[in-house]
C-alpha cells in the first residue's frame, strides 16, 4: 500500500526549536509555541488519511517545497514530521521507517511538504 498526501504550512524543526522552563527546581526542554502550532495544524491536515495505518516497516519520501531562499536542514525537517506522522496514528512508531529520501526545492510561492509512504 502506498498513501500520499500533502501537509501545508513551513515545518518547523523540533529539535532546535525547544524552550527551556523550571519545573520545580528543574530545568525541562519543552516544544516551541510555533512548533506546537504548526503540529496542531498538521494533525488536522493528517485527519482524512488517519484511516491508513503502517504497523510494519516503511518507506517514506519527503518533498519540503521552501519558500524564497529560506535554508533549512533537511533532516530535522524530517524528524518533526515523522514525529507527527506517529502522533497522528497513521505510522505506529517512527522506528519502523527503514529507508527514507528527501528532496527539497527552493524558490517556491508557499510552503508545504509532500509526503508518500510505502509498505517495504
């Protein structure tokens, strides 16, 4: 089986976008609010396709479609989308991805990713 589908929106990398607050005398990273406002809105993008559900090993393609000249890191971009993608239900853990590629394409009027992902 192989689903395909399209999230809009820039993507925001979980990894370097965490915040720091104190929690009783400790000090815990936290996701940004724009991360949590882009995962949000991707969850609800992803609702129609959460029928589709990968409990075995995948393979995933990623074409990020990059707004002007933004530079961006292709596999934090990844990780935050995979994080999402197992958030929705349609992957049940990101581990089960055993090969990936990504593509990205600058220069673009908005952003948005495309996302395919295949039983293996």
């Amino acid at each position: 089986m192989t689903v395909s589908f399209t999230i809009t929106g820039r993507p925001i990398s979980k990894k370097n976008s965490k915040q720091l607050i104190r929690v009783g005398g400790r000090i815990v990273p936290i996701s940004s609010k724009a991360y949590l406002r882009f995962e949000k809105d991707a969850l609800m993008q992803l609702l129609p396709y959460r029928k589709y559900r990968f409990n075995r090993t995948i393979k995933v393609e990623y074409h990020f479609y990059i707004q002007g000249k933004y530079h961006v890191d292709g596999d934090n971009l990844m990780a935050g989308i995979n994080d999402i993608l197992q958030k929705s239900g349609i992957i049940l853990d990101d581990d089960l991805i055993i090969e990936g590629c990504f593509k990205k394409y600058g220069g673009s009027a908005g952003w948005s990713t495309k996302i395919s992902i295949s039983d293996y």
